[in-house]
C-alpha cells in the first residue's frame, strides 16, 4: 500500500512538473529532489569499490559516504547503497528486493574455518520482513590463495559466499548473496 501512494505521489509530482510552473517545480523538487542531480555527494578522495550485480551483468563503482559503528556505507551515484562490517556486506538499499539488514560472521570467523550460523533479513514482494537463518560451514583456502569459501543452506536454499583477504587480513574481495531479488554481489576495493 505504502509503494502504490509513493508511485501515485510521484506521478502527480511528475504530471505538475511538466506544466512548467517555477511554484510547481520547487515544490517537487522539495519532494523529490531536483531532477538530475545524484542522490548523494561523497566527499572528493573518499575510499571507492567496484560493485557487480552478477545477474544482471552489470558494474559500477560506489564512494565511501559514511562510517557509522564499525559499519562503511557506500553509495552510488544514483544513490543506491551497500552497507559493509569489515568487508562483509550486512545490507543494501536501492537495488531492488534488498537486504535490509544481516547477522553476519566477522572476518576472523570466516579466515578460521568455523561453523556458524547467519540471518538475513529481506522483504518480500509485499514490504513484509522475512527472516532467512542460514547454516554455514567454511573451507578455507578453497577459493584460491587467501581465500574462503563459506556455503550455507537455509528455508530458501543454498548459497555460496566467497571472501579473499589481503595481507592485513582485511577483505579485499568478495561474492556474497543478496537475496532473492538481487541474486549475488561482487565486491572489489578500487585500490586491491
């Protein structure tokens, strides 16, 4: 209910602004923001990544806008956003059936090959949150040098995260599952 009053609003805010009134336009672009201009401004210099959506074949880079408890959020230009706990993706914004949030493995976890358990918390086709609980194991190294692979099963299936790690240890690569909406994500860090 809440999507169909947002798409009927915008409609009418479209349908005003076309009538080419400056009272019109400014009042939309209060409501909407001004048309063309991104949704967010990171700072000049900020830290970068690569983003690839892999079902839809598609890859653009997003600039670090935030860090807000240990959690790095980045943004497009188009204002879609990925919110990332050392290098491991906890929830997205702006790109279709996100992933509203994720009770994730940290990287020590992963790097040492234990068993755990991760929820992720999505919405369904009718804003409802749904909660996936997933059961994991690690295999360490199987990824490649400095790499894991962790796969988890849970109501909805299986899926296959992989992470490579730097010599700090910190991520600075992964593929990681979304939800179903989204299908997988790679993440790069522009700097290796």
């Amino acid at each position: 209910m809440t999507l169909h009053r947002s798409l009927i609003t915008l409609a009418a805010v479209l349908a005003l602004t076309a009538c080419n009134s400056a009272a019109v336009t400014k009042a939309a672009s209060s409501l909407v923001g001004p048309t063309g201009s991104p949704a967010v401004k990171p700072v000049a210099g900020a830290p970068q990544i690569w983003l690839s959506l892999v079902s839809r074949g598609i890859k653009f880079p997003m600039t670090q806008v935030a860090m807000r408890d240990g959690v790095t959020i980045y943004a497009s230009k188009d204002g879609a956003q990925v919110f990332l706990r050392n290098g491991i993706l906890i929830g997205t914004r702006g790109l279709g059936r996100d992933l509203m949030s994720a009770d994730a493995p940290s990287p020590a976890t992963l790097r040492s090959g234990a068993a755990h358990q991760r929820s992720y918390y999505d919405l369904d086709g009718t804003d409802t949150m749904i909660r996936h609980v997933f059961t994991c194991k690690v295999e360490r190294d199987a990824a490649g040098e400095n790499g894991v692979v962790e796969e988890c099963t849970a109501d909805i299936g299986r899926i296959r995260n992989e992470y490579w790690f730097n010599s700090a240890g910190s991520v600075s690569k992964s593929r990681q599952w979304v939800s179903q909406g989204v299908g997988y994500a790679a993440v790069e860090r522009k700097d290796g």
